[in-house]
C-alpha cells in the first residue's frame, strides 16, 4: 500500500534546540560523511512540502549528497512561538548555524526557497567560511512579507473580521494550506521581520558562488536579478511559465539546483 502524502519518505524530526531555547524539527538524508548540504524552506511551508513532495530531497541524497532539512521555527514540526521578538532574519540564520554545530557540520552548501532564500542570504554573510555555495530560489530585495496588512490579519485572528486584502487573503489561504499550521505564529514573524531587509549592493552580497532561481511569472523577478547582479558570483535562472508557489516543483528548479549542488567543488 502506498504511503499517504503527508508521510512520503519522511524520517522522525531529530531536535536541536536553538540559542533561545526553541525547538527544531531536523531531518536527514545521504550518507553520513557525504558532503552537506541544509536545505530551508519558505513561509507557511515546511521540509515536507517544500522539499520532500517535490522528490529533491531523494534526488540530492542519490547525487552523493548528505542532506539536512529544517522546519524553521513557526513551522512545521518545530516549536511555534508566538512572539514577534521570537523572529527576525538574524535570528533564523542563527538556528542554521545551530544546526550545523550540532550536526558537527563545518562546511555545508545551501538550498533555500522563498523565506528560506532571505534566511540564506543572511546566513552567507554571517557564516562567510562555513557556506560554500548557495540556490537561492524565489528570493527578491527588501523587506519579506511587507505586502501582508498585520491589521487585518490581527482582526481576522481576534474577532473573524474579514480578509478585504487581496494579498494578504492570498497570504491566509496559503496558511490555511497546510496542515498544521498555526497562524498566530506566522503573524508574529511577519510582524518581526519588519525591521529587516535584504539591500542589493555589492558590499552587503554574498562572496560565495550563488545560484538564484525564479519563475518568469513571479512577480519578484526583477528583485532576484538585481540580488544576482550584485553578487559577484552570481547568476540567475528563470525557470519559464513559473510563479511563486509552483517554481520548487518544476523541473527547472529541480534540474539546476541539482547541477550547481552536484558539481565539482573548486
């Protein structure tokens, strides 16, 4: 009998605890002393659905990779506080290099989706020598998640008032996507990621080689090719026909995270 989606190839979550105490939901795949990469996903999504129902997990582990997912906090199968002090970008690339020490991880490349891709390029400025290449999918300048009104979201949490935004209605249904879900949870890391923002300038880029993959139908296209054209080792693919929420499924996104993850290390 086959297995249901929502258990496809999905090993027991192994906990790292965070700096503040909050806890992870990890998971791995490949071979123990195979070369690492940490794969991160996006907002209002988890391992699983980013990257598990998409088979890239398999596919990376069957290239020789060993790979470690996280659920970011807020998500998944991690802890789900409901502070907005609980958030910020630094304060999610610092869960990453927590992983990493406690995988006994040195170096590690990196594969990161939509919120996982902001989190990524942090990460890369933050742990300069331990990150030695990246994909950064979906991933624009700017502030993440500034189109969500925190208002209406916060009416709609306390009295069900309703969702009159079409992007932020877009952001609940989303939310209401998955299961598990906690929404509360995902307005406090709206409301603590407002205070950071990711600046397309060569002196704040990555110095590592960078793969950026976005659809040709996302709307934040031309924010992922000023972030590859600052990058000195940087480039972007355009995956045709793609938006936002169905790019990690495609084979373009599959094909070139694979390429560039899989290749010779200089």
């Amino acid at each position: 009998m086959a297995l249901p989606l929502s258990e496809l190839q999905m090993p027991d979550p192994q906990r790292v605890y965070a700096t503040d105490g909050t806890s992870l939901a990890t998971y791995t795949w490949g071979e123990l002393d195979a070369p690492v990469v940490v794969m991160v996903h996006g907002f209002a999504s988890n391992t699983h659905d980013n990257w598990v129902l998409t088979g890239l997990e398999r596919r990376l582990a069957a290239s020789g990779l060993r790979v470690i997912g996280i659920d970011q906090r807020g998500h998944g199968r991690s802890e789900k506080p409901h502070e907005a002090s609980a958030y910020s970008l630094g304060t999610l690339a610092t869960d990453v290099e927590t992983v990493l020490d406690t995988y006994l991880v040195d170096t590690a490349s990196y594969l990161g989706y939509s919120l996982g891709g902001r989190v990524g390029w942090q990460v890369m400025i933050d742990l300069e020598d331990r990150i030695d290449r990246a994909v950064l999918g979906g991933v624009p300048d700017g502030t993440a998640l500034d189109r969500i009104v925190l208002e209406e979201v916060q009416a709609h949490l306390d009295a069900g008032a309703p969702i009159t935004d079409p992007v932020t209605a877009s952001y609940i249904e989303l939310t209401e996507r998955v299961p598990g879900n906690d929404l509360p949870a995902l307005l406090a890391l709206a409301r603590g990621m407002r205070n950071d923002a990711i600046i397309a300038h060569p002196e704040n880029a990555p110095q590592v080689p960078v793969l950026f993959v976005t659809g040709t139908e996302d709307t934040i296209l031309e924010g992922s090719r000023r972030l590859a054209e600052v990058t000195p080792e940087g480039r972007l693919v355009e995956v045709p026909g793609r938006h936002h929420f169905n790019t990690p499924a495609s084979c373009g996104f599959r094909d070139a995270a694979t390429e560039f993850l899989t290749s010779e290390r200089g």
